[in-house]
C-alpha cells in the first residue's frame, strides 16, 4: 500500500513543479486539468503525511516510555502510545479508503436530462418537482445551472428538460441519480383525492471534453426551426431552435431556450458531445462491466431508484433501502442525507473490491 501511496507524494510533486512552469500556465486548457489532478491527490498526500507524522510521535512515545525511570512518566508514555495506536489506525484507515480506485468522472460537470415517465400531466409535473429539487441542491452547493432544452407543459410541468450543472464534485453527488423516480400522491387534477402513481426517468451525464470525442462534421446534420412553448411562451418567428442529428448513432441533441441560433447551437453540442460519450463508453462493454459492479445499482435508466412518498412524507431508496421521513425538507434541495448513504455504500463496494482483487 505505502509503495502506492509513494508513486501518488512523487506525482504530486511532479505536477506541483508542472503547474509553475510558463510554458504549461499559458495552455490553460493543461493547467486546468493539471490542477485537478493536484487537487484530487493533495487528499492523499496530507492523508499520508499525517500518517508518517503519528508514526514519529508514536516512535518518540516509545522511546520515552523504555527509557522512563520515573512511574508517572512511564504511565504518561504508555498512554500516550494507546492513543497514538488508536490514531493511526484511524489514519491507516482513512489512506485506505482514498486509495480505493476513483470514478473517473467524478470531477466532471454534469448534463441532466429529466423525461416524464407514466402518469400524463402528473407525471411532468413530477419531472418539474425533480427539476426544482436538484436546481436548490446546485444552489446550495454552490453550483451553477444552466438549462440547455426544455419542453414545457401548459400547466408548468416538463415533458423533458435537459441542463447544465457546473461545479466542483457535481458528477460524484449527481451521478447517483440515474434511473426511475417514482411518486405517490394525490394529483391536483384529480377531483377524487385519489393517490396516484407516476414516474419519471433521470439520466446524468458527465460533461465530454471535445477532445475526448472526435465529431466529423460531415456527420451531422443541423437544422433549425420556429422555436416554441406552452401558451405562446417563448414563441419565436425566426429559426432560433437548433436539432442537432448525430448520422453514425442517430444520436440526437436540441436547444430552443436561447432567442440567438448561435447559443442554441453552441449549447445543443454540448449535450451531443455528452451523449455521445456516454454512448462510446457503454460501448466498452468489458469496462462497463467492472464499473457496474462496484457502483450501487446498475445506473441502467430503466431501473426503478427512489419512491417519493407525499401522504406519508417518506423517501424511499430501494438500491439501498433507505427511508426517511423527510421528503419535505429533500424536495427543498436538502439532498444531502440520500447522497451520503449512497456515496458510502458506493465506497464500502470499491473497498471490497480492492481489497479482494
């Protein structure tokens, strides 16, 4: 273990001497990507230097105590020293737990596309309720939204919307999300008070570099339309909307939130580049694999997550089997609660993992 953690101090130092070099600050693009990697093993290596800091006072400790001639020294020492084993266990255990393998997306910005499921009305309605939840879950981190395409409802909920999530950690909170979110309530339309069952489907995607996905533009085909929304909302003349059709996949990305063709087009490559990574890495069928077999749940869209409850104000995760009985205060953004019990189930799969390779 400490050979590995060794190999990750000397990257650490390597990068550090890179991210001063001139040359490297005037590529922006590498400085960036530079200073995330620093930033991901700085973890490590303070978690190590803490180590080796424990196992000096804990050497120091021992010291005193065989040398000690005076009983109160000696008794001062040697508890000293069960504390300095407690410690370091817990040090030991930590380095551990942040060598365990990374998703590699973690650090990405995310594309959420959010479509209503079963339920009509009700069921866009849900999707709107998930749209609002995860836009105060970005506010309170600190995040920025950006909404990419929307297909809106005349009584203001979605029949899909797709957004931007730009911040730091946003795919290793998010990502959880992908699959089926399920509601029980009673719908405002209904007359009855009947308690209704209606679903949605979340997808997240992390944000692709276009390096990392190579589009021939001879591939693609673009057109524009007369972009539109409910009640007249939105309703532009000209042909501001953007389609974008991936040939090869048939992979297809729109925008009609911006008046300018230009922004509409700019933000509807950004969720092709998206898609289509998301596309060529499930193409890796052996890499797909392994990853879903660490990850809690599949992450396969078609899998049944989450059960918001509104008459009981119960949240059910079934990957986990979590309940609580906040849904409330979780709808208001306070997501934070859900998103540790799966990050720790998550990592308690990666350890094992690790430690059984």
């Amino acid at each position: 273990m400490f050979e590995q953690v060794q190999s990750f101090v000397d990257k650490y130092e390597e990068i550090t001497a890179q991210l001063a070099d001139p040359e490297v600050l005037r590529d922006q693009a590498r400085w960036q990507k530079l200073n995330r990697e620093r930033a991901r093993l700085e973890e490590i290596v303070e978690a190590y230097r803490d180590y080796q800091r424990l196992q000096s006072e804990l050497h120091d400790a021992h010291t005193v105590m065989n040398e000690a001639t005076d009983p109160e020294l000696f008794a001062l020492a040697q508890s000293e020293i069960e504390d300095l084993n407690g410690r370091l266990a817990a040090a030991e255990d930590r380095l551990k737990k942040l060598l365990i393998p990374r998703d590699p997306n973690d650090d990405r910005n995310v594309i959420m596309e959010i479509r209503a499921g079963a339920g009509g009305e009700e069921a866009a309605l849900f999707a709107a309720d998930l749209f609002r939840m995860y836009s105060r879950y970005a506010e309170k981190k600190g995040w920025r939204l950006e909404v990419m395409d929307a297909n809106e409802t005349d009584i203001g909920g979605f029949k899909e919307i797709v957004f931007l999530v730009e911040g730091a950690g946003a795919y290793s909170r998010l990502k959880f999300e992908s699959g089926v979110h399920r509601v029980q309530r009673v719908p405002e339309t209904e007359a009855a008070g009947r308690i209704h069952t209606s679903t949605a489907t979340v997808a997240v995607l992390p944000e692709a570099e276009e390096v990392e996905v190579n589009i021939n533009p001879d591939d693609l085909i673009i057109e524009t339309y007369s972009a539109g929304g409910p009640g007249g909302q939105h309703v532009n003349k000209t042909e501001s909307a953007v389609r974008i059709i991936h040939k090869p996949t048939g992979i297809v990305a729109t925008c009609q939130d911006e008046r300018s063709q230009h922004k509409n087009r700019d933000k509807a490559m950004k969720v092709l580049y998206a898609r289509l990574l998301d596309y060529y890495q499930s193409q890796q069928e052996d890499e797909l694999t392994r990853t879903r077999r660490l990850q809690v749940g599949t992450g396969d869209r078609s899998e049944r997550i989450r059960t918001y409850n509104f008459p009981e104000n119960r949240l059910t995760d079934h990957r986990i089997k979590l309940t609580l009985y906040q849904l409330a205060e979780i709808l208001e953004g306070e997501l934070d609660p859900v998103v540790d019990a799966l990050a720790a189930e998550d990592q308690a799969k990666r350890l094992w993992q690790a430690q059984n390779a």
